[in-house]
C-alpha cells in the first residue's frame, strides 16, 4: 500500500505554494484564531472558543451558534498543527495547548465531548443523529488530534479524543445494546482510520467500518430515532431532504451515482477507500471507483467544483452544471482532494491526480483572497453582481468574498489543507516513489531500506519545466514514477540527459522509471503549456457554443475590471489566436491569456431588434479564475461564446 508521507519529512520550497502557506501561517491562522475567540468586532461572534469553555464550568453562558460549531475550532487546531509541524513556532503553540486545555476540561466524566449537547441539551445524547452533527464534530477533532501529535508529538488532544472514540465504541456497534446508527454528516469514518493508524487500535477501524457497511440499512436508523422524538413525517431532514441527501438512501456497497449533499458524500467515499485499503475488501474500493466515474465524468466542473444546486448543496443530475447558479462549495473541492489522494494511494492512476489537481488550483484557491482575510463559500463560473444580488435563485452566490460566515465550515477547511500541502505531492512504498503534483519541494523516503532525498524544483503552474534530483548513500533500485497530466499533449522525460520514450514506460498515466538509481541522478521533465480551449460535452446544455481557457491545470475567466460589462456579449472566434500575456495588473507572475474578439453594437433604447447585427472588435483579457475577485465587485465569466 502506498503511504502517505509525513508532513514532517517534506519542505515546500516551491514559488507559489510557499507564499500561500506563509500567508495562511503568517495571516489566515492568527486571523480564524481571533475569530474564534470574538475579537474581531466587525464580524459576527463565533462563540466557538467560549462555547468550550461554558462547558468547561470556566464561565458562564448559552451555547451560540450552529449545532457544529466544536467543527471549526477543531479545523482550526488541524491547520495550526500542520504549520507547526513544518514551521515550529513556541507562541503559536502555546496559545494551541491553551485551547486544547479547555477542550480537556469540556470533556466530561464518560469520554463523551460535545459543547452543545453539554451546554444547551444535556440528557439528549445521540437522539438525532441525523441532524446533529455529534459524530462529525468528534471526527474533525480526532483529526486534529492526530495532526498535533504527529506535528509536535503532544498527546493530550490524543488522549482526549481516544477516550472520546472509546465512548463512541460503547454507544455504536451490532451488538444489541448498542445503537445500530451512523452519522448523518459522515466525517467520523476517516477520522477513526486516521486514529487507527497512530493507535494501532484495531477497534477504531472496526467502528468506522461499521459506521459504513451500516449506512442504508433497513430498518433506517433515522426513521426510527425520529419516531422516538416523537415526529410525525421520519423521512425527511429538516423537513425537505430525503435520505439522498445523507447517502443514507441505500446501502453503500448498492450506491452507483453520487447523490446529495456533496461535501457529506465526498467525506464518506474518502472514508470508504481507507477502510477499504486496511481491510482488503476489494468489493468496497469497486464502488469507490464506480462513483469516481460518476463524479469527475458526469457530475464536475471544469474547475474542480462539484455540487451544483444550493437546495440541499447537493449533486443534481449526470451533465446538470449550471454555470451562475453553481453553488461548487470551497469544502466540497477540499473533500474531493481527499478522497482523490486515497484513490492514487490505493490505485495508481494519473486520473486521480489530475482530478486532485485541477481542484487544488481552481476551486480550492478560489476560496480564498489572496491577502488570506476573506472567503468564498460558494465558487460559481459566471457572476452578474446585479442579478445574484437581487434574484431569489441566486441569493447563495457573493459578489466579493466575505471575512467569516455563520456557517464558517470552509475558511478553516481551506486553511488546514494548504497548511497540510506537503502531504498531496507524493506518495511511497517500499519499491516506489510517485510524484503526484508539481510543487517545489524536498522530501525524504526510506525506499529498499535506504534514505532516499528527493528535491523537486519547478515554477509550476506557469513554467514547463520540472527537475528532479536524488540524493542517495549508495545505489539502490526502485521505481519513480511520475504523473503526466492529461493536458499535456507532447510531454518529454529525461534521466540524466537521455531522453526516454515514454510510450514504452507510460502506466494508467504515470511514467514508472524502474532503475537502479545513484547519487545525483537527475530527472527532466518538460510539460508545454500553451493555452487551450476546451469544450463541454453536449448534454451540459449552459455550455452548448461555448468554450472555456485553460493553460496547464489553470481555468481562466473574464473580468469586468478587465473587459467591461456584459461578458456573456463577448464572442471568441474560433480561429482566433489565444495568447499568453503579462497583463495581470497586481500579479505581474500569473500567465494572462488574451485575445480578439467581438461585442454586439445594439440600438441605443431598443429591449429586440430585427436584422443584421453590427459588431465591434475588442480586445480581451482572462485572468486565472483562482484570482477573480481581488479587484473589486464585477462581473465574472468562464465559459465564452464561441463564433
């Protein structure tokens, strides 16, 4: 099984990865950290830190805020251990071991650790899973305690939430005197495998395995823990959403198409693969793959954004991809780089790094300025500020990204996965290193028994080239393979000068260098990046004409401050040049694209009118879709007409 590699033996060195984690180290994690304590008074209190420390008996209060509100300070903790864990800071982590003392103390006599059910309905414990987030609040901070420990090697946060899983142990399981449930909003089930793996407790693994193969079954948990509350309608949550919205609609080994809420499902089909990985059940990781297909190939946008309704933030149908009414929320690009990593470490497929990829520089950066200080929650592909201000159906879609929400579930999910970077890169087992993303780095794997360092050196995503460079004792064989991205049309490979033939090493989109390798070898490789249309499949009817730019892994759209208004006017000519461009205004490092286009000259006053249109030519300009939003409110667009 190929492994995750520690975060600790990685050191990002590369350009534009560097300065992102610096930001979130230097800016997003003091900034989310004053939030959760209340002390930034132009944003809505948060009360997170203080609803842990009502229920820790050190002052007094109500709980405030959503059911999951332990979630983000849990978040919170995961990213600043991850920067630890690659920056050491001793204030930093001083100010983590003063909440974590709180939460210790918030934890009550039986393991059981919830600031809700503590604070506002104690007595009520696991009565309604299906809403209350019990389980998903222990996950978020079962993986942060498995950050911190791995990062600074503390174990109160780990003791906390093992006594924590311990408690869950007695309350889920087949035995008759245990509740035959599972999380509405799954979390908890790649939490207890990450538990697993640091504990070595095979009991954690079981529960998670459970939480999973008990999802779906008949009798439904959720109707019968409803009609113990005393509801009159037991099929429904919250009154709308049915158990679709849940994956709870069947069981998962019988699930073929994704359904519902798309961060939950993306949450679950990642903790699918793991347990599926540790527990060799084949079965398992089949329907991971078919709901893979499912997802990337019928149900994803160009930008790795996936859910495309705001009713129920949920997947619709196969092709339904509406472009200004996306709802594409930050964390459901975060859950699908999740479960992506765990697809290529349990079958190595460029597929999945593509997939990882196209997310990571599209949809995930997108949720985030670039100074760090604001969010968006939802990432659609066009923006009209006038309409989505205005329409009821568009009432999900911000104009400007925002400082803090009152579901705050994404800021920190955005800061704990670029904090954590170093973990995607690359993975490894004892025969194999592979290099699943192009970031600047240097990292070290024991391979055949032997220390093996690898420096990564790129200007990725802009440039063409990446080298690779061993650094080893003595001479050892093994396998390097490295990712060739889709969207590469004429790749090049070298080792040490000589070209390779890459139609005779190419496997399932990797190139496998099998040799024995010696000190200072060095591998070459070249991605020419040109800029790209490309074209939606002809049952995403928004898109029928229409082109959308690429360059490498980068989706680019038009901006207002750049073009002017009524983007949707602009029309591409199909043989018209797209060039590279340096015209970025504040960010004279990002590749531009532009082109020559044309715009409509209508009558002045006239709502129609008949005949022969005239046409103006325009110059246009399009900018990465990661950076749309830093300039001000404006029209946004993605995909073009194309004449």
């Amino acid at each position: 099984m190929r492994r995750w590699i520690p975060i600790t033996q990685v050191k990002v060195t590369d350009t534009f990865w560097r300065e992102r984690m610096d930001v979130v180290r230097e800016v997003v994690i003091p900034y989310q950290e004053d939030i959760l304590h209340d002390r930034i008074e132009e944003q809505e209190p948060s009360y997170a830190i203080r609803n842990f420390r009502i229920a820790a008996g050190l002052e007094d209060g109500e709980y405030y805020g959503m059911v999951f509100q332990d979630s983000d300070v849990a978040k919170w903790l995961e990213a600043a251990a991850y920067s630890l864990a690659v920056h050491p800071d001793a204030d930093l982590e001083s100010r983590v071991e003063e909440v974590i003392a709180v939460i210790e103390q918030a934890q009550q006599e039986d393991g059981y650790l919830n600031t809700f059910y503590t604070v506002k309905e104690p007595g009520k414990r696991w009565t309604n899973l299906r809403e209350n987030h019990e389980l998903y609040c222990a996950g978020h901070m079962m993986e942060a305690a498995v950050a911190y420990y791995e990062a600074v090697g503390k174990t109160t946060l780990l003791d906390v939430m093992c006594r924590m899983a311990d408690h869950i142990d007695t309350q889920f399981g087949p035995e008759p005197e245990k509740r035959q449930g599972y999380p509405g909003h799954e979390e908890i089930e790649l939490a207890l495998v990450k538990l697993y793996r640091v504990t070595n407790e095979e009991r954690y693994l079981r529960l998670a395995e459970y939480f999973i193969q008990q999802r779906g079954q008949e009798p439904h948990y959720f109707e019968e823990e409803a009609r113990k509350r005393g509801e009159e309608d037991v099929k429904v949550t919250h009154g709308l959403w049915d158990y679709s919205y849940s994956q709870s609609h069947r069981p998962v080994l019988e699930q073929s198409t994704a359904e519902g809420h798309a961060v939950r499902a993306v949450y679950l089909y990642s903790g699918m693969v793991d347990v599926a990985v540790e527990t060799n059940n084949e079965e398992l990781l089949k329907v991971c793959q078919t709901l893979w297909q499912n997802v990337t190939k019928q149900r994803m946008y160009i930008t790795g954004g996936i859910g495309s309704q705001s009713f129920g933030e949920a997947f619709t149908i196969d092709y339904d991809l509406p472009n200004d009414t996306a709802y594409t929320e930050t964390c459901a690009a975060i859950g699908l780089i999740f479960w992506a990593k765990r697809m290529l470490q349990a079958d190595l497929n460029g597929s999945y790094g593509d997939v990882m990829e196209r997310a990571l520089y599209n949809n995930v950066l997108s949720g985030i300025s670039w100074d760090g200080k604001q969010f968006f929650y939802v990432n659609p592909l066009e923006v009209r500020p006038d309409v989505a201000e205005y329409r009821n159906d568009h009432r999900h879609v911000m104009t400007e990204r925002q400082g803090w929400f009152g579901c705050a579930c994404c800021p920190p999910n955005v800061a704990r996965l670029l904090a954590s970077l170093g973990q995607y890169i690359y993975s490894h087992d004892d025969e194999q290193i592979t290099v699943d993303l192009f970031v600047g780095s240097e990292a070290d794997f024991k391979v055949q028994g032997q220390d093996v360092r690898l420096h990564q050196e790129t200007n990725y995503p802009w440039d063409a080239a990446v080298t690779l460079r061993l650094a080893l004792e003595s001479s050892v064989k093994f396998e390097l393979a490295v990712r060739i991205p889709s969207w590469c049309r004429r790749p090049e490979l070298s080792v040490n000068g000589e070209a390779v033939d890459l139609s005779q090493v190419m496997n399932n989109g990797y190139a496998a260098l099998e040799r024995t390798w010696e000190d200072d070898d060095i591998v070459e490789l070249q991605l020419p990046m040109q800029p790209e249309r490309v074209y939606a499949h002809p049952s995403v009817g928004e898109n029928s004409g229409r082109t959308a730019l690429m360059r490498g892994p980068v989706v680019y759209c038009l901006e207002e401050v750049d073009n002017g208004s009524q983007l949707r006017d602009i029309q591409c000519p199909g043989d018209a040049a797209v060039t590279e461009s340096s015209d970025a205004h504040q960010w004279p490092w990002a590749v531009c694209l532009a082109f020559n286009g044309f715009r409509t000259v209508f009558p002045e006053q006239a709502l129609y009118a008949m005949g022969q249109l005239e046409y103006e030519s325009v110059s246009v300009v399009a900018v990465p879709y990661f950076l749309w939003g830093n300039r001000g409110r404006g029209e946004m667009l993605v995909w073009l007409r194309e004449c």
